[in-house]
C-alpha cells in the first residue's frame, strides 16, 4: 500500500471517529429518559407511600456504584460491545460471558420494544381512542423501523439525534420545574417517607430509569478518545439525571393529589401539567414523553445491535449465524429491528417489562462481581465495587421478592428467560459442532 493510499485510510478512520462529549453525554441520557419518568412515578409514588422522592434519590445513589464499575471498565477497555464488552472483559470467553450477554441482548431487545409502546401509551393520552390497538402496534413497529433506518446513518447522527430531542426534553422538564416550584409555598411542602420496605421496592422499581447509563459504551469505536469521554459522559450523564428526576418527581409529588395519583398513576406528570397550564400544559408533557422514549428507542436499539456483535464472535462454533450476521453493522441493525418490531406487534409487553428492573439488577450485579476480579489490573476501590455488588443483588431479591406476591408471571418470563439463555449458550459451549456445515 502505497503511503498516500494509506494516509486516505487513516484520514477516513479518524473523521468516522467524531463522536464527542456532549453526543456521548446525549446518547447516555438518551437510554436513561425513556418513558419511565413520564410512566412509573405515580407507581413508585404509591408503592414507597412517600411524599419526597426518596426512592428516586437512593436508586440514583445505588446506580452510581455500578457507573463507577463501568466507568473504570471503560477507561482500562474502551470496547465497543457496551455492556457486553464489560462481561467479557471481567470473565474472558466462556459460558458465564456467553450466557450473560445472550441475556443481555434479550434484556436490551425488551427495553426498546417497552420503550416503543411507551411511545404508543402516549399517542393515546394524547389522541384517546382514535386509533385501534392494532394501530397503535402498527405505530410502535414503524418508530422501531424508522430509528432503525436512523441508526444506519452510523453513530454520529445516533449521538446528534439524541443531543436535539434530549436537549428539548430536558429544557422542557425543567421549565415545567421552574414553573411549579414558582407556585409551591413552603407551608404547603410535604416531605413524608413511607415504610422502609416500600421505598425499597420503589428504589428498585425506578433503578430502570437509570440502566441506560452505559448506552454510550457502544459507540466506543466512534470516539477518538474513548478511555476518557465514555466515563465522563455516563457520570455527568447520571448525575444530571439523578438531579432531574429528582426535581421533576419532587414539584409533580407536591403538585398533584393523592386520590388522582391513584386515578391515574401512569401519567402523573400530565396530571400535573393539567393542575398547572391547564390542557395546554397536558398535550405538552404528552408531545416531551414522545419524544423521549423515540429518544430511548434510538439509542438502546444501537446499544442492542452492538450487544449483538459481542454474542456473535461468542458463538464462535456456530458458522452458520457467523456467516449471516457477520461484521455487517446492517444485516445486525436490521436483524435486532426485526426481533423488536416482532416483540411490539405480538407479545405480551406489559407482562415482561416488569420483569427489565429484575433483569438489569442481575446484569450489572454480574458485571461488577466479575470487576472484582481483575480490579487491581484496573486501579479500582475494591470495596467500592463490593458496595455495588450488596446494592444490586439486595434490591433484586427485594424485586423479586414482591414479584413472586404481586406478579409471579414477570417473575415466570425471568426465570425463563435466564434459563433459555442459558441452555442456548451450553450448546454451543458443549456442542462444537451445532450450526457448521456438514
């Protein structure tokens, strides 16, 4: 090769690589402002009994060990498989990396179809019964397919799509703060806590909100600099939305009251926005919550399509799925796109999407377990990690504690789902010869 041919190479390598601070910022918050600050709070609200957003606080506080792994994961191994590269990176290529990521995926696949019919959720609020369920699920499909198509623009136009719609979502939370902290006396504040057991259960239901932290891992090949934009785009990203739900949650909290929480507890905000600017308020809340979980869909669906890639080079026997996915960020973008658009069309999504809070408890409780491992190659607090470890698996059993009283079919489909995982991994581990050609 010739040393001009050569420099065009490079020159082509490093423009594909402009993926910067605020992008990466963006494409954080974008997996973290989905449709559960605009869904769940009223939920939350009700399960923790409590009048101050301490459950949002503390799964803010308890997600914060986890970044912390991950941050230092990504400085020692800037790998862009997200997540996924982390598990591989603390457990090498075996069973427990190829299970975990198989389960990853999986976890990944859901949140974006939940994030889709999150989107639908609001198309309702917003139009009543104009359209069918069957429409509505078209509507979910066609978002997937569209931000589908938007993601095969590369990871520059993934990072500038999320950096406008988060900036309008986050502008538009804060101005709907402004204005209610504008109309709160401080005679009329309420800062009651619930049970303690109640506020666990809502800590663990609302650490969902936090799980797409780590979204920005994956576009690491299209960053110049990955070892230091990557941790500082998942702390500030989690420390701005720690402070915003926080804020949003608190004004919302104080605004509304209880008997129309419990009326309406999947769309407290709009509520609140009612109370405050009147319908005008409302449609607005309803057009930010479309926007917001269009913003998700974008960017967890390129996490899940990145997620994919590390599972492939794990099944390193199977051939034939080798040889149809391949290196193509296309055929593994559309074949994500496809599993997703199946999920929103026909299946059950308000069963399994109790079980995502579960799931992604289990994921980074395995991933900063595995950090322990290798945390002096990393310069790593071992003790901090060890907090994370406590954190993430004591609110899963508290999770799945309730789960088995209150909804044992989400716990049914996690169990399932980590066993389907699981067995798919043990034959390819133990069975060298499934998927080659005979």
């Amino acid at each position: 090769m010739n040393p001009s041919t050569q420099s065009q190479k490079q020159d082509q390598i490093q423009s594909s690589k402009n993926v910067g601070l605020y992008s990466a910022i963006a494409m954080s918050l974008s997996g973290m402002m989905g449709s559960g600050l605009f869904t769940i709070l009223g939920y939350a609200n009700l399960t923790a009994k409590s009048h101050f957003p301490i459950a949002f606080l503390l799964a803010g506080v308890a997600v914060l060990f986890t970044v912390y792994s991950c941050a230092k994961l990504s400085a020692t191994f800037p790998v862009a498989g997200g997540p996924a590269g982390y598990i591989v990176s603390t457990y090498g290529s075996g069973f427990i990396s190829g299970w975990m990521n198989a389960f990853l995926y999986l976890g990944f696949l859901i949140s974006t179809s939940l994030y889709a019919a999150g989107f639908t959720e609001f198309i309702v609020v917003l139009t009543g019964s104009f359209f069918s369920s069957f429409e509505l699920k078209l509507i979910g499909a066609s978002l997937v397919l569209i931000l589908a198509l938007v993601n095969l623009l590369g990871a520059s136009i993934v990072g500038l799509a999320g950096l406008v719609a988060i900036g309008v979502v986050v502008t538009s939370l804060l101005a709907y703060s402004g204005l209610g902290l504008s109309q709160l006396g401080a005679t009329s504040l309420d800062f009651a806590l619930g049970p303690i057991k109640g506020i666990a259960i809502a800590t663990g239901m609302l650490y969902i909100n936090y799980q797409g932290f780590a979204v920005v891992s994956s576009a690491a090949d299209s960053m110049t600099d990955p070892k230091k934009t990557i941790p500082r785009a998942m702390m500030i990203a989690v420390l701005l939305s720690i402070a915003l739900y926080v804020l949003v949650s608190f004004v919302t909290i104080q605004i509304t009251p209880v008997d129309i929480i419990k009326a309406n507890p999947s769309n407290v905000i709009g509520a609140a926005a009612n109370i405050l600017m009147g319908r005008a308020g409302f449609i607005g809340v309803g057009v930010i919550a479309l926007l917001a979980c269009a913003a998700a869909v974008n960017a967890t669906i390129f996490t899940a399509t990145k997620v994919l890639g590390v599972v492939v080079s794990e099944h390193a026997h199977a051939i034939r799925l080798n040889k149809a996915l391949g290196h193509s960020q296309v055929r593994r973008l559309l074949f994500s796109a496809s599993i997703v658009i199946v999920l929103v069309l026909g299946f059950p999504l308000e069963i399994v999407g109790k079980m995502a809070s579960m799931a992604f408890l289990l994921l980074y409780g395995v991933i900063t377990y595995g950090h322990i491992r290798i945390h002096k190659l990393t310069g790593t607090n071992i003790w901090v990690l060890w907090c994370g470890v406590v954190i993430n698996f004591a609110l899963f059993v508290f999770l799945l504690l309730d789960g088995i009283e209150a909804d044992p079919i989400a716990v049914a489909f996690l169990a399932i789902a980590l066993l389907v995982t699981g067995l798919i991994q043990l034959m390819y581990q133990w069975v060298p010869t499934l998927g080659k050609r005979r």
